[in-house]
C-alpha cells in the first residue's frame, strides 16, 4: 500500500495527515455550532469529524518501516486524533442524550475536546 508522491511523502502519511485536518475542521464547526446552542448541527459537524478521525487513526503507522521524522508526526497526530475521538464521542453522547444546555455549561463536566 505504501506509494511515494511526487514529493517523497508515503501515502499513507498522506491520508493521515488530510483525516487529520478534515477531523479538526469539523470538529471546530461542531465546537462553533455547540456554542450556539445549535445542537443538531453541532452532532452532524461532530460525526462528520469522528469520521475523519476513525479514517486518520485506521492507517498504521507503527510498521516496523516506518521510521523517520514524518512517520513520528504522523504517529504523534493519531494519537492526538485518539484523544480527540474519546473527547468528541463524549460530547456526541451528551447531546444525543439531550441533557445538555449550552456547551459553555457543559465544559466543566467534559474533557477538553482538544489534546493539551
């Protein structure tokens, strides 16, 4: 599976790093619509980012192979991404559940949707 671009840069590298700014855009218009109080909108925003996420975190990076500086930041965006999964799924789960009123609210009960 392992093709090298025009720029030297594995393929999967490549998917990783798209899933990985596709999942944090959509996740940031979730975080956006949640603030709004538009909470159908923020759960799609959230399961189109959990999506990339899953897309992101399914290559595998850790192939004995894979070593240098891009597979390690490769390696270091999926688990930001894992992170960031858990986190998002929690806030899907809450507002599907409908016990949430306003994310500002919320943000005490719930981990940082954001790796520090």
């Amino acid at each position: 599976m392992e093709r090298e671009p025009e720029n030297g840069e594995p393929a999967e590298i490549k998917i990783i790093k798209e899933a990985y700014e596709k999942a944090f855009m959509f996740v940031n218009k979730g975080l956006n619509t949640d603030e709004l109080g538009q909470k159908e909108e923020a759960k799609n925003y959230y399961k189109q980012g959990i999506g990339h996420l899953l897309r992101g975190i399914s290559i595998a990076a850790a192939e004995p192979g894979h070593t240098g500086p891009a597979w390690e930041a490769a390696r270091q965006m999926q688990q930001k991404m894992k992170e960031t999964l858990q986190n998002v799924r929690t806030r899907l789960e809450i507002l599907e559940k409908g016990l949430a009123t306003s994310l500002r609210n919320d943000l005490q009960d719930v981990p940082k949707l954001y790796p520090e």
